[in-house]
C-alpha cells in the first residue's frame, strides 16, 4: 500500500491528508496508550509526535511503508511511548495532568525483561530482528540495509540474532509466563 501523498502544494491539501491520516490512525494509538497506563492528553502528545515524524520522512522520500500508514504511525507512537516510559518512569507526574494514569510498573515489566534479553544479542541484532519482525521488511531488502551479500546471509544472521535471544533465555530457564505482564 502506498503513503498518502504529503507533498501536496496547498496548506488545505496537507490539512486534509493530517486530518485523515488523525481519523485512520489516532484511536489506535490512543487505546494502545490508554492500555499501558498513559491519559488522553499523553496519546495527543505522542501521536503528534509520531505524525511529525511521518511527515519529515514522507516528505523527504524517506518513507517506504510495507503495510499502511495507521500501521505505521502506531509504530512510531509505540516506540514514542517506550521511549518516554524508559525516561519517566523515575519521575512523579503532577497531580492533575493525567487523572486516567495507571501505576507504571505494573503495565510494563514484561516488556522491560523482553526488552533486556533482546539486547543481550548486541544492537546490531536489536536492529535486524526490529526490521524484520517489527518494520515487517523481506529478507532481500534486509540484506541490503545490513550490507550482506546475499538474502542467505541476512537469513543465516537472523537466525543466529534469535539463537542468542533463545540461549539467554535457556540460560535463566525462563518459560513464556514469566514474560507476561
């Protein structure tokens, strides 16, 4: 599926594509904020966010979306949220701001320990794995973004990327419920 065109030349053409773009994609992200204990305020902000980033991507030719752009803009919005989860979770909020907030650590420590086995196999893996299991990219274009010489190669690294997981993994005798939230 193609992107929405966001090169249009009018203010009115470009409001229109963010106005369908919020209509697609934006109670998506919302509900994924609200079910990780963030308010509504919190999932216009990163939203927003997540559509500036589309739009610099889209814009510049950047963007080449596999799936659709509601899929792709929660995508963004996801790693948006982890990311301020990852540096606001030592931080009281301010009474009031968000009256919907549930307690932090009790939505996300799965997520954390996933988060921390995965970066046991190194950042390159972290990179491979996100590309092709979470950006949803074939192995042909995998092998080109990572410089392998052949779609065997980038197979045979992933493998390898998802072994280091698995070992580490065996290493502590987790099972799956010890990764649910």
């Amino acid at each position: 599926m193609e992107a929405i065109m966001i090169s249009e030349n009018t203010k009115a053409a470009r409001e229109q594509v963010f106005i369908t773009l919020y209509q697609k994609a934006f109670p998506a992200v919302a509900g994924y904020i609200s079910k990780m204990g963030g308010c509504f305020e919190e999932a216009k902000d990163i939203f927003q966010d997540a559509l500036v980033i589309y739009y610099e991507k889209a814009a510049s030719g950047q963007i080449a979306i596999q799936t659709n752009e509601k899929a792709y803009l929660l995508g963004i919005s996801k790693n948006l949220w982890l990311q301020k989860y990852r540096t606001d979770k030592h931080n009281v909020p301010i009474d009031g701001f968000c009256t919907n907030a549930v307690d932090e650590t009790e939505t996300l420590p799965a997520t954390e320990k996933l988060i921390h086995y995965l970066e046991t196999a190194g950042q390159k893996c972290m990179e491979i794995l996100k590309a092709f299991y979470y950006d949803n990219l074939p192995v042909n274009q995998l092998a080109e973004l990572f410089g392998y010489t052949s779609t065997r190669s980038a197979t045979v690294q992933k493998y390898k990327c998802l072994e280091k997981v698995r070992d580490a993994v065996k290493q502590k005798s987790l099972t799956y419920e010890d990764f649910l939230e």
